[in-house]
C-alpha cells in the first residue's frame, strides 16, 4: 500500500478514477478539475482514494481512508514540494495534518451541499437567467475578484482566463435587470454524473433582492439539463445567509470539509 504521483492528468485519470467515480460527490473537486496543473497521486490501498497539489502548494484531498491520509500527511512531497495548505473532507484533513507534526490552524469551515429537488424562489425577483458571453468576460473577472476578496480568498489574481473558458463553455450564467447582470452562478462540467455550482456572486449594491439564488437556480438547472444526477455546492459554515438560502431552493448537507494551512513560524 503506498502513494503514487504523477503530474500527468491522463496517467492519474486511468489509475484512480475508478475511485473516484466511486464517490462521486464526495471527490466533486477533484473530478471538477480534470485538467488542471499540478501534481496528482494515488493511493493503492484500500479504498483508494486521490489528491491534487496545485502550483500554489494547495493540496485537495478527495475521500479516502484515514490511514492513506495518514500516510500522506508523514512524508514529503516529491521533489520537496511545499504545501502551503489543505482542504478536504474534516477527518481527512485531520488525519493529514496530525501525521506531519507541525502546527496548523483552520482557516475555513465549508459544508457540502447536495440538491434533493430544485425549489425556487416565489415569486422570482425582478429580471432574468441568461448565459454569459464573450462581452461580459471583463465585468466577471472583476466579480470573481471580488468573490476572492469576500471568501477570504487571493484577490490579486487575474481571473480572465479562468472566466473565458467558463464562458465558452457556457457554464456562467447571470440574473440580470434592465440595468444589466445583478448577479452570476458557475458550474461545473459534468462528470460522473455530478456537477457543483460554484462562484454565487451578488455585488453589494444588489443584495438582499434574491438575486443570488435566482443565479443559483440557472446554474442548477443548468447542470440538470446536462443529465447531472447529483448537483452539490460549498458553503462556508460562517456564513449563515447563504446557508438558509441553500437549503431554501432545496439543497441539503452532505458533509463537513475544513481547510487548513501550517502555521506561520511552522514553514521556517
């Protein structure tokens, strides 16, 4: 039983993906992220289980047994990789973080959420859905920054790219007025029959009109409508708004995920 680690998406893809495809909910953002840049790894024991290193040293941790994570979590990375911070499943990241021996502290509490049926809003607020378009990409990006900024996520970076594929992939979607977009919902590609909506955004000016759960509702039906069986989202556990606004258009908790990073002195 060990760990194995490659940065090659199609190699991790062949080797835990019938893992993950186990599980789909519980491993939603690792099969969200099929493509993206980092080093992956599996574990070959029972129950098998997978993680993504991204570039920035965050590790996600899809589900798997406490002695896999346990595992990870006692030896280093390949090529002496940092990891500046983990999120996954609660017990997950704890089992990880006791094995390494150095301090952490909780940065986020989330809950996964999975939809048991689509209730929305009555009546709906002023405006409508559409699909985002090539047009809207700079107002996004500026959206997500400032989603960043709210999570308690890196603001600074440049989300252009990041929103132009989800664009032409037609997986952002608005509630806009006559005076424009009020408020944007993401989703996911669908895979294993899961997708997860994501980055529900309403700038200030336009809270507290049911904006944001009309934008959730798009991008719920959305996944519906691409033969998604689970639809699922994170909250953070801190926020109780949006927590009641979840449940109200029929979401119900599915699990507890924490994220976690060293503390300070403990990367010197």
């Amino acid at each position: 039983m060990d760990w194995h680690f490659t940065e090659d998406p199609e190699v991790f893809r062949r080797a835990a993906y019938t893992w993950l495809r186990a599980e789909p909910a519980r491993n939603t953002t690792l099969l969200g992220m099929p493509d993206a840049v980092g080093l992956r790894g599996w574990w070959d024991g029972p129950g098998g289980g997978g993680f993504l290193a991204t570039p920035a040293g965050m590790l996600l941790l899809g589900a798997m047994p406490d002695a896999a994570a346990r595992a990870l979590g006692a030896a280093p990375l390949p090529n002496g990789r940092e990891v500046t911070s983990v999120r996954g499943e609660s017990g997950t990241v704890e089992a990880y973080v006791r094995a390494g021996g150095r301090p952490w502290r909780t940065t986020h509490r989330l809950r996964l959420f999975r939809l048991a049926e689509l209730t929305p809003p009555h009546p709906a607020p002023r405006g409508a859905a559409r699909v985002a378009a090539q047009a809207d990409v700079p107002l996004a990006a500026t959206w997500m920054r400032e989603y960043a900024r709210d999570v308690g996520e890196d603001a600074t970076v440049d989300y252009t790219a990041n929103v132009a594929a989800r664009v032409a992939d037609g997986r952002l979607h608005f509630w806009e007025t006559d005076g424009g977009p009020v408020a944007m919902a993401s989703v996911s590609p669908t895979t294993a029959g899961q997708a997860r909506v994501s980055t529900v955004y309403t700038p200030p000016a336009h809270r507290a009109r049911g904006y944001g759960g009309a934008a959730t509702v798009a991008a719920t039906r959305a996944a519906l409508s691409t033969g998604a069986r689970q639809v699922l989202l994170f909250t953070d556990t801190a926020n109780p708004t949006s927590n009641a606004l979840y449940q109200r258009l029929g979401y119900r908790p599915l699990g507890d995920h924490r994220a976690m990073e060293p503390e300070p002195d403990a990367r010197d």
